[in-house]
C-alpha cells in the first residue's frame, strides 16, 4: 500500500447512519407538527426513490440534477403517499435537509482522524458538495477535499465519478482507494485499477438488512469499521 | 456578521508566502544541479506570466485550462529566458511543483483553526485542486472545502468564479466572506454582495511592494493578519 496517496470515501451508509438519522429528524419533526406515521417505512421509501432518481440522470433522460434537487422530487412524491398536506417550502426544506445533519457511525470520526495523518482523505459519494460540506461540519468528519457527483457531474457507479474526481487530484488509479460498505461500489472502483476497502454496516439497512453483510470481492482491506481500516493501514493510535 | 456562514480565502499572498516560497525551492534546485541564476527575479519572473497567462482564458482566447499546466507553460519559456537547459520532464515537474509546497504566513494557520469553529472555511483562489489539496496537507491549512477556478471554470475576478463556487455552498453572497490580501479581489466580491476582509501583506511582492500596502475600499474587515482577522469576527482563543 506504500503507492496510497489518497483515500476516496463512499458516506452514505459507510461513514454516517443514515437511516437513522433520517428516522430520528422525521420522527422529530412529526411530534414538533402533531403529524403522524410510519416514519421508518417513510424512511426506506425515500431511500427507495435514490436510484431510481440517480438512473434517470445517468441514463440521460434528464440532465445533471443535484442529490439535494432529487431528494426533495422524492420527499414532495412521499409526503402525499403518506398523507402529509400543506406543508411550506421552508418545512420542506427544513425535512430535505436531514441529509445534511446524518450522525456518523460511532467509530467514524476517529478512524478519519488516524487515517488523515497519512492520507489524502476525500469524499466520493453521490451527495452534492453543499449537502458534504454541511454534514462534515456538523459531525466533525475531518475531510482534506469534498469531491463526488457533484464534482464530476457524474453518479457512481459509472466511471467517470470515480476517474474525473482523481484526475482533480493529479492522480492514478493505483494512487487511490476507494473505502465503501458496499461491493457494487467497490466493484466500479476496482474495475478503473483503484484499489478497495469494504466495511462490513450491517445495519445500514435496519434489521432486515440482506445485501453488503460482507465482502463479496477480493478488496484489498475487509474491516467491520473505519478504525479497522486504519488499522489495516497501519494508522495506529499515535502514528 | 451574523449571517455570514462561509468564509472564502484568495490564497496565494493571503495565506501563503509565495515568493519566498518559489525562491527557496528554486534556489535549492540550483544548488541540487549547480546551476546558477537570480532566482528572487525567476521567481518575479514566473508570477509576471500568472495574469496574462490566465488572461488568456478569460478572453476565451483558450479553453478552460488549470494553473499546473499554466505554469508549467511559464516555466518552460523562462528556463530557456535563463539559460537553463536540457531539463528531464520529471525535473520540470518537480519544479512546477513548487507551487503545492508554499509556506503560511506565520499567522495563518492559528487563524485559519481560530475561524474554523465558527465558519466553513473554504478556498476561492485561482490554483487548481490538486495544487490546493497537496500545499494544504504540507502546511496544515484546514479547509472544509477547496474550492476555485476548478470548481467554477473560470478564474478570479470574473464573477463566475464566485459566483458558482457560493451556489456549490447553497449560499447568498451576503452569507459569504472573501478574505484576500488584494483590493482588486475584494472589489470584484463586493460588487456581487459578498462580505469583504483585508489583510494586509506588506511583503508579499518582496522589498519593492508598491500595490496592496493598504485597504483602498470599504471593507467590512481590514486586518494585518489572519489572527486579527479571527479577532475581528470574535473568534478568539478557546471560542
């Protein structure tokens, strides 16, 4: 690994809880609201609209949209299903921007701090550069450059997230690592010559959770947490 | 200030010491090769090609191209202008980046962690990402963001290059505050309702500075340094 210059970081699921954080901000809002529902299933519905939202503008059949911009399509489509009227466009905005304030998994922030010390610590995640910028302040994710999507105009898993976000670093693939608690993403990254660590979030996806509970290729780093992954990198406590 | 959340810093003067920066990197290439020249004027030399060489892409005389590769074009004409002959490629690189190597100004970084508790603080400079990535992690510059004429394809002053980088924040321009150490950066800001700070840097064109010695707007902010500037915003030690 001496090649390894710069860590690019999946977030979504592999350094924040989002599900959970995305439970705990609509839960919140429908006491402060009186309004009531099944806010985990209203959760995995708008997790359910991300694909199929990003599809559309990898297909082309629409043009570069922001994850904030196909968020809220999404929210404004559930809060109907769901029975929600009337809502304002400030509380809509207030509910979109829950993605901005995820908690990070509880061994997150300190395997970024080891690995920071020896790495290049970069994003490289779908959401959009103001979404990153405003959760990393929050939960004290100590990132060197927020790259992702936005950056390349481009979602992952196509290549050109991944290629145009190392070339505006000036590097190779061999030079990259691609860190994610999810094989497909590694899969893409792999394919491009980075190189890949897998942490196993079992509940990323709530109890039910059935796909990513372990590595599915031949990563060159398999960890259960991001100080695992520093571990394996040989960022030791004080290194 | 109240609203201000983002605070943008012009960086080469602002908050680093390019010139003795280029010069002591040239000087030690000299003594590395035993070549001799007058590398505080190399140094002059290279910044006078940085705005004609931009001019250049803001005229729409050439496509969009980052100041690596600007620079490296400077280089080239002013090795032969000097006399220095039969450099490898890997040579010419080494010096071209001498660029991501520069030095803070001694209080830049106290400053710079001092705003970071209160701000986003974010890069605006005409250095393209990797050379603001690379000079961050050697001199412990620590952005939220880096931002620039990369992230906007366009360069300073032109209002693009603020312009787009404050809607990669989702922010107004009178939630945002450019921090540089020249007026003519501060007025372009300005004019699109962005805040404004002044440092002063005195030395920044060595002994002859005859431009910037002082604020010649009205600026919401004039300071001597990155730490008056903290103390300005009220971001003293321990806030």
């Amino acid at each position: 690994m001496t090649t390894v210059a710069a860590l690019f970081f999946d977030v979504f699921g592999t350094v924040v809880d989002w599900r959970n954080g995305i439970i705990r901000q609509l839960s919140r809002f429908g006491d402060d609201k009186r309004l009531e529902a099944d806010w985990p299933a209203f959760a995995d519905a708008w997790r359910d609209c991300y694909q199929p939202a990003m599809e559309q503008v990898r297909s082309g059949a629409r043009p570069w949209t922001v994850l904030d911009a196909l968020h809220r399509e999404s929210l404004v489509g559930l809060l109907g299903r769901f029975g929600i009227d009337g809502l304002s466009d400030t509380e809509i905005l207030q509910l979109n921007r829950s993605w901005h304030r995820l908690d990070p998994w509880p061994d997150s922030v300190e395997g970024l701090i080891r690995l920071k010390r020896r790495f290049i610590l970069s994003t490289l995640s779908n959401g959009n550069t103001a979404l990153l910028v405003n959760m990393a302040k929050r939960a004290g994710l100590p990132w060197d450059v927020v790259l992702g999507a936005e950056s390349a105009r481009a979602y992952k898993p196509q290549p050109e997230a991944y290629l145009r976000n190392m070339a505006l670093l000036g590097l190779e693939p061999d030079q990259c690592m691609m860190v994610a608690a999810h094989n497909n993403d590694l899969s893409a990254a792999s394919a491009l010559g980075m190189r890949t660590a897998f942490i196993a979030r079992p509940g990323e996806h709530g109890p039910g959770q059935t796909i990513d509970l372990e590595a599915d290729g031949d990563w060159d780093v398999v960890a259960d947490s991001m100080t695992g992954v520093a571990d394996a990198l040989g960022c030791q406590d004080g290194c």
